[in-house]
C-alpha cells in the first residue's frame, strides 16, 4: 500500500507574501503613466521660445561666435552650454510642433520615473510606501516639466545615480558615464552634477560594507573578488576627473570648465534675474500651503524613523537627497531637482518593517503624501490639460503689430519677454534682454532698477535711444515700470491688453501716434481711477474712455484690464446689470487680477446674485488689501439668510 503523502507544512511568516511591502508590477507601470501625464499641460514657460529661436538661428547659420540675440551683450561671447538642446527642440517643434514638444516632455518625465523606480529595485525599496511617496514628488516637481534642459539633467542625474548603484551590487558599468558626459556638457550648464555624483559615491565607498560581500540573489557573481572599499572610491574618483575633462567637448571648452556652477550664481545675486519668482527662497508665509513644504516635513519625518536605514542602504543617496532638497529650499527653480533626488532614500526609509503596526505606522507618513500629492496633481489651477502652449506670458498680439507697423531700432523690453520676441521677430530685431539676463554688471544694475526707479529709467532711456517699448503691464502696486513711462509725454502708447503695452517714441513714429496712441487708457491705475470718477460728471470723456476701452477689448483676447475697467465705470454708473458681464469677462480671462474679485462680488450683490456674491467675496478673502471688506460683505450677507 503506497504510504500517504506527507502534509505540506504551513509557511513560515518568512514566506507569506506581505501586502505592505511590495506591489504589483502594474502599480509602477501606472506610476511611469502617470508620471508621462502629469507633463500633459499647456506650457507657460517663456524660455521655451529663446530654445526655439536659438536652435533656428543655429541651423541656418552655425553655431555664432559672438552674442547676436540680444543687444545688451551684443558683439560679447556666445553662450552656447545648451547649444545641442536648442537645436533638439527646434527640431522637434519643426517636425512635429506642439504635439511633438508635448510629448517630448512627456517621453522625458516618464523616463525620469523609470529610472527612479529602477533605482528603488536595486534598493529593494520598491514598497507600497514608495509608491505612494510618487504623487507628491511629481506634485512639487510638476512645474518643471516644461520644454527645458532640466528635463534632460534629471533624466542624466538619475541615470548616472543608477550605474553607480548597480555598481554597487554587482558589475561596474559605470564608464559608460564617459559618453553621457560628453552628451550632457552640450546640453546644459548642469554638466558638473556628473563629476559631483562620482565624487560623492567615491566619497562615501568606505562607507559601504556591500563591497566585500556577495551579491544579491539573481544578480551575476563577478568573476574576481570585489574590489575593497579604497580601490573603489580611487577608481570613482578617477572616473569623476575624467566626466570633468570629457565636459571639455563643446564649443568652448576653457569657459565651461573653468565656470561650472555658473547655473547656479543667480540665486538671489544677479540684480537682475536675482528677484525672478523661480530663484525665490523658500519661506514660511509664502510656500507653507505648497507641495514641497509637505515634503519637507516627509524628510523630517524619514530621517527619524528610517535616517540610520538609508546610510546603511547607500550614505551617498543621502547625501544627494540632502543636497537636492537644500537647493530646492534656496531656489524654486530647483524644487524639481530636490523632489527627484528624494525619492530614492525616502522610499528606503519608510520601507514597511517590523511587527504589523510597525509596518503600517510607516506607510502613515506616504499614505498622508499620497493623499496631498494627488489632491495638488488634480486641482492645481495653474496647470491647464492640452499641447498648445499659454499665449498669456508671451506678448504675441503686440510683437505682431509692431512688425506689421515695421517698428525697427533699439527696443526696450521686458526681460522675460526676450525669447519670444527673437522668436517672432528673429535676429534682424533682437530684444534688448531675454532670460539669459546677459550684458555687463553695470547694465544689468541700471535695468533692474528701472523698473521701478524713474532716475535709472532716464538714464537707460538716454544711454539707448530707444525706438520703442514692449513692457509687462503692472503686475503689482510695486511694478512702477509702466506706470513711469505713462507718465512721459515723448512716449505713446498704441497697444495695450494684458500680455503686453506697446509705446513708440511720437518724434521717431509720429503719424502712427496720431493715428493710434491712446489718450485716455492707460496702465496706471491711479490715473484710471481719476478719469473713471471725473467721467461720472463729464458725458463726453465717459464716452470716449469706454469707446477707448471697447477698441482695447476687440483688438485682443487678452483684454482682462479693459473688461475691468468697463464694468468699473458701469458700477460708478450705478448700472451693476452692465458691470456683472464685463467682470465676469475679466474673470474668465485674467482670474488672479488683483481688486478684481472683490469688485465682481460688489456687483453680483447689487443685482441679488447672492450665489455670485459670495463665491467672489470668498476669493477676495486671499487678498490683503480687500480682506477686511470681503469679510464683512459675507457676515452681512450670511445674516440676511
């Protein structure tokens, strides 16, 4: 009789699959497609239109030997650290146009999240906890996801972050850096963070107790016998010398090696791009309802339950977490950098451990990230779904009236609105400044402070002899650039909407001032407010004020200020029914105009929209200045319930 088989014996708690730690493989793929669209938004960057002038400037007349796209360092040397990603994009927009450049960014955040969760593998930190880390770090780097070389430097930065870690468990394929370097010295200043990132795992390697032992299941074992912690980090460190001497093939190979961090001293130094919102610092009052606030308070969180595990798991990935978050916190712009370079020793740190409380008490901190990430992923107002990019940053309308108008000649103009303008324009009619923010200290000092200083601004007009102007309309109480050239009678303003003012010089153009300059509208607000109250008594300037305002609003889509305006002076007019329109209108078009809210809210009151009348009260409550006024509009309207 055959003997009964033998029981099979219950698994070990060794061998039972734990929910907590690790998901299934479709939760990563879904993670890469959600990185991909969280980069599905219509671009407002406004560099993106110096790449795409530079790169058709390069490929119709080689790359320049002197400065030729803007006037303030004309005849300089060139800057040409992102020559081959100009050149990339251009080409992609002339192929595919938006569409293409969409899904460009797309094709690079996604494979950004590819590398970052390769990376978790090799760390075996691929847990729930991790993936519930990914929607806050793609929340606070989502503003970065525009069509920029940053996309490539993180796409490199993580590639270079997973040889090395591989590296570390098994073979060393971390001379195909070489290359790489070779590629990313073109493609942007950010080359150094190559060498960097090979210093510090040299740094680091004695550190790493992995090097004499075998390598995890399923991984090759190496034909010789690891290499001891001092051979490796001299090897490493060889090999950063070299990143940093095959940088040298570019264009110009003394000036990129001998100022490798030049990205980096416009933080909060440059009296020009040093005040731009993207170098801010972080602060409480400003960024405390922010995403990377909250992953602020992840890392705190991280290095007390879980520091001790990630400098056991890889000390240089902390190193590298800390450092990405550190620039994050002194500039905006590298908040991205900070979120990428974080998920890799957060994850290591709240991997679930331990009893099951344990193990559910540290997914609590991703979980809660989780949460908050997808909230701001979903409900982000800046981030509009669709391939074509934002018009409203760039002033289209009126750099096309001043080449219909054939305005030529030295041109003052924003500088942020410099790469659109070579862009539209081209190089026959260069901006005076564009985003780079080149020309000499002195000048750079003299047009930061033009803007709001009338002293400087007369002397930047007398050194240029400017044509005529592009400027931003005032975007602040503080903003007195406009405000101070409205005020100067040799200038008339012939084009005005939210995007852009054009003023040309009467003595240069005088038949198109007579023709087309504004006598009444005008960017300066106290003067409106004037005309606006002097119009209540006088039929006749009431009359050609609006008719000044309805030209304003049919000549562009962009007509927030003139629909403003009209229903201002409908409400001095005690006619709410004619103003509800207008500023509903403004709202559509320009939805964070300051006074704009509380204005809309005082008018939807007067025709018994009570609805209405909260709603944009609600929204004025984020206003200092109306505050007080929205707050007590909403007790007396509550009251009337």
């Amino acid at each position: 009789m055959p003997a009964e088989p033998e029981a099979t014996p219950p698994p070990s708690a060794a061998t039972v699959p734990d929910p907590t730690r690790r998901p299934p493989t479709w939760v990563w793929v879904a993670l890469v497609a959600l990185a991909a669209l969280a980069a599905f938004y219509r671009s407002d960057d406004n560099d993106y239109w110096f790449h795409l002038a530079a790169g058709r400037s390069i490929l119709q007349h080689g790359l320049p030997t002197h400065e030729t796209w803007c006037l303030a360092a004309r005849g300089e040397a060139p800057w040409l650290s992102e020559w081959l990603f100009h050149v990339a994009l251009y080409q992609v927009h002339r192929v595919a146009g938006d569409w293409g450049v969409t899904l460009w960014r797309m094709g690079w955040t996604a494979l950004a999240m590819a590398l970052a969760i390769r990376i978790l593998f090799l760390l075996d930190a691929a847990s729930w906890s991790a993936a519930l880390l990914a929607p806050l770090l793609l929340a606070v780097a989502r503003d970065r996801f525009q069509p920029r070389p940053e996309q490539i430097f993180v796409v490199a930065l993580l590639f270079a972050i997973f040889l090395f870690e591989s590296a570390r468990r098994g073979r060393d394929r971390t001379a195909g850096l070489i290359p790489a370097q070779a590629l990313w010295a073109n493609l942007q200043g950010s080359w150094v963070f190559g060498p960097g990132v090979a210093w510090v795992y040299a740094a680091t390697a004695w550190l790493d107790r992995r090097a004499s032992r075998e390598p995890p299941a399923g991984e090759p074992v190496p034909a010789a016998k690891p290499p001891r912690a001092w051979g490796r980090a001299a090897r490493w460190a060889g090999l950063g010398v070299a990143l940093w001497l095959v940088s040298a093939v570019v264009p110009r190979p003394l000036e990129t090696l001998a100022r490798p961090f030049r990205f980096l001293v416009d933080v909060g130094v440059d009296p020009l791009t040093g005040s731009v919102e993207e170098l801010r610092r972080w602060s409480w009052i400003s960024d405390r309802s922010q995403p990377f606030t909250a992953l602020l308070v992840v890392w705190l969180v991280a290095l007390l339950v879980g520091g001790r595990r990630i400098v056991r798991t890889s000390p240089a990935l902390l190193l590298l977490g800390i450092g990405g978050m550190a620039l994050g916190f002194l500039g905006v712009r590298f908040r991205g950098l900070g979120a990428w370079m974080s998920f890799a020793p957060l994850a290591v740190a709240l991997v679930p451990r331990g009893a099951p409380l344990a193990r559910r008490a540290l997914l609590a901190p991703a979980l809660a990230s989780g949460v908050l990430g997808g909230a701001w992923l979903v409900t982000a107002p800046q981030f509009t779904l669709g391939a074509h990019p934002q018009l409203y940053s760039v002033p289209v309308r009126a750099a096309a009236l001043a080449d219909s108008l054939h305005l030529h000649g030295p041109m003052f103009n924003t500088f942020h609105y410099g790469g659109y303008l070579l862009w539209a324009r081209g190089e026959q009619d260069p901006p005076l400044v564009d985003g780079r923010g080149r020309g000499s200290l002195a000048f750079r000092s003299l047009y930061a402070r033009s803007f709001n200083d009338p002293v400087a601004l007369d002397s930047l007009l007398e050194q240029w002899d400017f044509n005529y102007l592009l400027i931003e309309p005032p975007q602040s109480i503080e903003d007195r650039l406009a405000i101070n050239i409205a005020r100067r009678l040799e200038w008339g303003l012939i084009f005005y909407d939210d995007a852009g003012l054009l003023y040309v010089r009467w003595n240069r153009y005088p038949a198109i001032g007579q023709t087309r300059a504004y006598r009444y509208f005008t960017p300066d607000y106290l003067a409106m407010t004037n005309l606006s109250e002097q119009s209540a008594k006088d039929p006749g300037l009431r009359q050609r004020l609006i008719a000044e305002l309805l030209r304003a609003r049919r000549e562009s889509p962009f007509h927030g200020r003139a629909s403003l305006w009209l229903g201002l002076l409908a409400l001095d007019h005690q006619d709410p029914k004619s103003a509800v329109p207008y500023l509903d209108e403004a709202y559509r078009i320009a939805p964070a105009m300051p006074g704009l809210a509380l204005r809309q809210g005082m008018a939807h009151e007067m025709i018994g929209d009570r609805r209405g009348a909260l709603a944009a009260y609600r929204r004025a409550l984020h206003e200092d200045e109306d505050r007080t006024i929205a707050q007590a509009s909403i007790q007396a309207l509550r009251s009337l319930r």
